[in-house]
C-alpha cells in the first residue's frame, strides 16, 4: 500500500469511528452515555436499585396510570425492585388488578382538584410511612403525577433518600396560567413549597420544564434550581403499525375515536357538539367514545336531546389493547381538553398512522409538532371549544385520507428502552 492510498484509509476509518460515536450519542446509545457518566463519576455505578413508586394504577388515572404502570414495569426490566403504591375510592376493590409489587391503599385522591382535606392527607400519609416501614427502606421515591406533592414531608419523615416528582401538567398547568382559573395566593405558595422539596423533577414534555423554572422556581438560580427540572418524556409502550388496518374509500363514512376521562378538563361534550355539526352538515360520522367520569351523564343526556344515539358510542372504561384495536377500526382520534402535559392518546394515534383533530392546547401542540422530526402530517389543531373548526378539520382529514393512495406511515419514533434508561441514569444521579 502506498503512504498516499494508507493516508487516505487511515482518514476515512477516523471518519467512521467520529460517525459511530456521534449517532451512538444522538441516538441516546444509553449503555455508551451511562458508562460515560460512570467514568467520570456523575453517577454510582450499576446495581439493582430499591425503589417506592407512589402513583396512580389502571384503572384509575387515566393516561397517566398506564404510563406509571409501564414506568414500574420497565424499572423491573432492569433488574430493580420497585414497589407500586397506587390510591383508589373506596368501595371499589373488585375492580383492583392483584400481582407481586402492586399495592392498593383506600383513598379520599384529588382527582381533578388542587387541594386536598386534612383527613384525606392524613390517611394516605399514614398508609404510605406504613408501607415504607414494612417493605422498606428505598434507595429512591418517585412521585408519579403532581397530586402527590402533598405526600412529600411524611415522606421525608421516613425516607432520608432522594425524592423524584414526575410533572405530567395537571397541577403545573394551572399554575402557570394555562388555564385561565384564578388560584388563591396562599395556595399557590404552598404548592411551590411542596414542588421545591423534590430532588428532581422529571418533566414529561418540554414546555412543562420551561413552566416549572418559570413558576417554581422563577428562573432564579440561587434557589439552587439549574438542573432540577428535566425533561424526560413517558417510556410508553407504543403500538405497532397495523400493515392490515381499515383503509377509507370514498363514499366511507368518517370513524373517530376518542379515549379520554369523561370530565371538564377533557371537555366531553364539545365531543358531541362536533358530532352533531357533522350530522347537520350531511356527513355521515361515527364517534366510539372510551372512558368514564362525573361528566358521562350530561354526556349521555346531551346525546339523545341531539338525537345521535346511532352515532355516538359510549363504550365506558375498558382494557388498554380494546382501545387500541380500535385504532385500527377508525381513521381519527378526537381530543378535546383544554389542558394537557403530554397527551398519550396522540401520541398512540401517529403510532398508528391516524389522523388527529385536537384542541390547541400547549401539551397537545407539543405532540403534534415537536415529538419527531417533523410536524404530523395528518394533525389538525384548533382553537379551544371551537366545534365548527373541529368539524370542519375532521371532514377535510377525511378527504385527504380518501384522496391517498397509499396510507401516510408514522415517522420513525423514539424507543421506550432508550427513555427508560434516561429514568435509571437520572436516579443514579441523585444517589452520587
């Protein structure tokens, strides 16, 4: 080999091995980045880490459930132990889901409110330090949704460990005026308290970082907040593309979907307002709603004064794969809350290759344009409580599906391994 031609391979493999690392690093190669961090001692080394999980469980939680059950699930699939505390209403045992690692404690949870009565915290307080004291002690805690920010000095009377609070948007949201509800001064202080005695919050969107720097920490780093806040999305286990599902022909009728809690915050019966524009615009539509909650009944009133009993399908709650079989039945998935962190619903939707018509709210607006590379090309956002628009995209959603020849394929999505490694680094971090 001549020293001109050794030259130029010795360049071109330099070049190869520049390339390798940069996409290892890019692609969130986690093995790589956690040896990294190991080397330089950001974080312990590897071992089978002790941890309390305090979250929501299906069947109550709604999306959030499913992703801290999936969070739980994926810890184990790494080797630790993870204990799964999950509150339910009382009176509703024969609905529980029973395996080693899960266990259930009776509680007055604040579902939809951002306050919680004096006895409702004591009893949880008292049954989670009990929990602690039987199976415990943790290397860490994770507070799996915001609601639990309350839990945190019984807590820390038990646990003298690293506490992880998981930020999903419903209490952030509302705080940081998303919402436009007034909330009592003194109770926004004691929440802001509460958030700052967390390790680390974990953000599962982008802009719920920004609003937790903002509101808790008023980007001022003297309160010790650089790094505190991070992003790091759900580790859900997302569908696999159906190469089989329903295509739509002209002349089809218009089949949405939409999974969400029946309550005010998700605005069900904007669902039906939609629905009724569609009928009485000529269009032939079917909606299969998923999901219970204190609004079902308005919701079933207002549908039969609407006359649309044949159009839209209450189907109550159900198993996470029947919602998910029915992605492959429908061609749009409606959501129309007015608040969300980082809606799963869609992001289960592109997974399946499905049109969206959603409310422009901030978390659904994140999913649509900033979850890949590119903006979903089948999303359509409108302005919130604004049926006529909603219709008007479902109709031309159907149209541009019709008007395919072929199916619009989800883009390439990120891997729930690489997020679930992205979890185990950071509490590795906290136990430096």
């Amino acid at each position: 080999m001549t020293t001109t031609k050794f030259i130029g391979f010795f360049l071109a493999l330099c070049l190869l091995l520049v390339t390798v690392t940069h996409v290892s690093a890019e692609g969130r190669g986690f093995d790589w980045v956690e040896d990294s961090l190991i080397q330089e001692g950001s974080i312990i080394p590897r071992s089978a880490l002790k941890i309390l999980l305090v979250s929501v469980h299906p069947p109550y939680g709604g999306g959030s459930a499913h992703s801290s059950m999936e969070l739980a699930t994926g810890l184990r699939s790494l080797g630790h132990e993870v204990v799964h505390v999950a509150p339910y209403n009382s009176g509703q045992e024969d609905k529980l889901a029973s395996y080693q690692g899960l266990e259930w404690i009776k509680a007055d949870f604040p579902w939809n409110t951002l306050t919680i009565t004096a006895e409702a915290q004591r009893s949880m307080d008292t049954d989670l330090k009990a929990i602690y004291a039987k199976q415990g002690p943790f290397d860490c805690v994770i507070l799996g949704r915001e609601t639990f920010v309350w839990h945190i000095p019984a807590i820390k009377e038990v646990h003298s460990g690293p506490v992880m609070l998981i930020v999903r948007g419903a209490y952030i949201n509302r705080l940081a005026g998303n919402t436009n509800e007034t909330i009592d001064p003194v109770l926004r202080a004691q929440l802001v308290g509460l958030y700052r005695q967390a390790d680390v919050i974990v953000c599962i969107a982008r802009h719920l970082v920004s609003a937790i720097n903002t509101v808790i920490f008023g980007d001022d780093p003297t309160l010790g907040a650089e790094g505190k806040a991070i992003f790091i999305p759900n580790p859900i286990k997302l569908p696999e593309y159906d190469e089989h599902q329903r295509r739509f022909r002209q002349g089809d009728p218009i089949r949405l979907v939409m999974a969400a809690q029946i309550k005010s915050r998700k605005r069900p019966i904007d669902a039906v307002e939609i629905m009724k524009r569609l009928r009485d615009s000529g269009h032939e539509a079917e909606l299969i709603v998923f999901g219970s909650g204190p609004d079902e009944g308005e919701m079933r009133d207002l549908i039969r004064r609407y006359d649309l009993e044949d159009r839209v399908h209450m189907r109550g709650h159900v198993k996470k794969g029947e919602v998910l079989r029915t992605l492959s039945e429908v061609e749009t998935v409606l959501l129309c809350s007015d608040n969300e962190g980082w809606p799963r619903t869609l992001q289960e939707a592109i997974a399946a290759g499905k049109a969206i018509v959603a409310y422009d709210n901030i978390g659904s607006r994140e999913v649509l344009t900033q979850w890949v590379d590119e903006p979903w090309s089948l999303g359509r956002l409108v302005p919130i409580g604004d049926a006529d628009a909603a219709a008007k995209a479902v109709v031309e959603l159907a149209d541009v599906i019709r008007s395919n020849e072929e199916p619009v394929r989800p883009p390439v999505l990120p891997d729930s391994g690489d997020v679930l490694h992205e979890f185990e680094v950071a509490l590795r971090r906290l136990l430096n």
